[in-house]
C-alpha cells in the first residue's frame, strides 16, 4: 500500500527519510548492535542520542544558555500541573499565589483548571464568546501574578497568536505543542516553554520544557519528586527511564529540519501550504474558514460546510471524511467537541498533501 497523507493533529505524520533512517536503524543504532529501544538510559550508546537531540534544538531554536532543556514524560497535559506546582504553588497552610490564564481554546482551558487545584486562577481575557476563532487582547500583568500562561497555538480551533504579549518580569509561559519549529520563536521572551513531541517534534510520549535557570527550584516540599523540576534537571532527564526511543526519533527529526535549512526554510514552506488552503477556502462555493483572518493557525485549519441545515451539513462531513479517505486523505474529521473538518499541515506535509487535498476538494465541491 503506497504512504497516505495523514493530516492528523497528532499523534502526526513523520518525515519519511526520518522513519526510512529509524527503519533502517531498528536492530543496530549506531554501529552498537541493538535497537534504542533495547539500551540501557545510562549507557555510553545512549548518552550520545541525548546529547545531540539537545545540542540540536538548541540550535535550530537558538535557546539562551540561561534556559534548560528536559526531555518528559506525561504530555503537554502533565505540564499543566507541574507549571503551577514549580512556580506558585505554596507549603500547606499558606495563602495561595495568583497566575494569570488567557482561554483560548479547550487546551488553554484544559491548563487553566488544572492549575486552579493548586493557585489562584485568574481569566485575563477569554475568546469562547465567539467559539475562540479569535486571539483576544491580552491584559497586561497584575501585582502579584507568579506567572501568565498562553497556548500559542490552538489545535482544535485553529487559532494563533502572531505576537506574544509582553509580560515584563512576569514569566511568560507557554503550550507551544502544536507549532514548536513551524516558525521563528524568540525563547528569551519566556519563562516556560512546553510541547508533547506528537505533532512537530517525533511520535507521542515525550514532553519537551524549556525553562529558565531562575525558575527552577521553587516547588514547595510536599511536591511529588516526579513533578518537580530541579530534580529532573540535576538528573539531566534521567531521574527514571526517559523515553529513549522517542528522544532518539526527535534527534532524526531535528537533524532533517537542519539538513532543510532549519526554522526560517520549514517557515517559508509552511506559510506557503497555509496560504494556499486558505486561499482555496476564501474562493469555494461550499466551504469556509470559521476562524478571524487575524488569527489563522499556519499548522491546524479548520473548516466547515456553507450549508445551513445541520441535518445536510452533517451530511456533508460525512461523505466528505469518507471520499477523502478513499483518495488517501486522512484524519481530517474535526475535533470531536467542535465537528466539521480540520487539515493539520505540520513541518511533514508536504506541499503536495496540500495540493492533493485542493484537488479533491474541488471534484468533491463539483458533485454537491
């Protein structure tokens, strides 16, 4: 069966040579005669793979000196306990600290009521008014905020934030999953940057963090060893097993994004599949983009039928996720909460995905 273009918001498609290489390198990795997945964490064939992967994101994401980099576990989702837990949370008994959320999608919401169990939550500002097609004005810090979270991009809806909003001294924290490496990111700008590797970075069941050096061991005592970030980082990721094989594909994946030029080359090749879907969108007959110009996601694009009658619009969906899936055009159901249809378009997709997808969208648009 020839390779489908997978259009999933994650876990995503790969880069082929990164898999044909991981394929090739499944028995023997680096002349060491076994699979990543058979080595010891703390062996001299594994620390090499480590090593690089950080050495290369370092690189390709020009992260300060000042700023570590873990490599976890537990997803984007653990993050949204382990960001409050490390930078407000307090000894039992004493009041609690304030951090400042901006909703923006299910995600943001998602991270907003996980840190409510452990910190003062406070919504700044809110999109769900118009079903978060749009970025909304974000406020500027209040005394007393420990920190001030956004989700950059936002998967489900399809929304992105063209500038981060400037935080001062507050850390500026950030869920970067969906769009880690789809564009130049300034780090310095942030205290905390987080992704699961899913989308843009290799296969589910690693978390990569970027934190700044000053806000490491803040965690108060009653903290769960596995949630505090000091240990990991005096452990260098290996407080218990990491997840070799998965650091080891990020390294693939990191050194192809190298090889193509690196962020500002994937960059230009992602505005140009974006711009000609929404380009597609903006003229169809039958289709439409529900998010604000302004605010247009690079990596994840919804949309949905013109049609006004939910029986026939749903109708639609149906046979549109059914034809396209028989063209080998996949994933491209929208997210459960929201319906319609979604194209996710990370640094993998090709071009030609894109044009595939148009194609078919036009014979598809010809028959209704």
């Amino acid at each position: 069966m020839k390779r489908v273009y997978n259009f999933s918001p994650g876990p995503s498609a790969l880069p082929l040579p990164v898999l044909e290489r991981a394929a090739k390198e499944m028995t023997d990795t680096n002349g060491s005669g076994q699979s990543v997945m058979e080595m010891s964490h703390r062996s001299k064939d594994f620390k090499p793979i480590i090593e690089k992967t950080e050495a290369l994101l370092r690189e390709l994401m020009g992260i300060p000196a000042n700023y570590k980099v873990l490599f976890l576990q537990g997803g984007a989702s653990l993050q949204f306990s382990m960001i409050p837990l490390n930078l407000a949370a307090v000894e039992q008994g004493a009041p609690k600290k304030k951090a400042a959320y901006i909703d923006t999608g299910i995600w943001a919401k998602k991270a907003a009521d996980e840190a409510a169990k452990y910190v003062d939550v406070a919504i700044r500002a809110s999109s769900k008014d118009k079903s978060y097609t749009y970025i909304p004005s974000a406020p500027a810090p209040e005394a007393g905020d420990a920190y001030y979270h956004i989700t950059l991009n936002n998967t489900i809806v399809g929304t992105k934030w063209e500038k981060a909003p400037d935080t001062g001294s507050v850390p500026l924290i950030a869920d970067i999953s969906s769009c880690i490496l789809s564009e130049p990111l300034d780090v310095s700008k942030f205290g905390i940057l987080y992704a699961g590797a899913q989308k843009n970075l290799g296969p589910a069941g690693t978390t990569v963090v970027i934190i700044r050096d000053d806000l490491i061991g803040h965690a108060p005592s009653w903290t769960p060893a596995l949630l505090r970030y000091d240990i990991h980082v005096e452990e260098g990721s290996m407080y218990n097993t990491p997840p070799c094989y998965g650091i080891y594909i990020i390294g693939l994946v990191l050194e192809w994004l190298k090889d193509l030029g690196g962020v500002p080359a994937i960059a230009k090749k992602n505005r140009e599949k974006a711009d000609m879907f929404y380009s597609y969108l903006e003229k169809s007959r039958n289709f439409h983009s529900p998010v604000e110009k302004s605010a247009r996601s690079l990596m994840n694009i919804p949309f949905i039928p013109k049609e006004t009658d939910a029986d026939k619009r749903k109708d639609i969906e149906t046979r549109f996720i059914k034809e396209a899936a028989a063209e080998g055009l996949i994933n491209l159901a929208g997210h459960r909460l929201v319906g319609g249809m979604r194209a996710s378009i990370y640094n993998a997709m090709p071009i030609d995905g894109v044009q595939a997808l148009i194609k078919f969208m036009e014979k598809f648009e010809g028959g209704l």
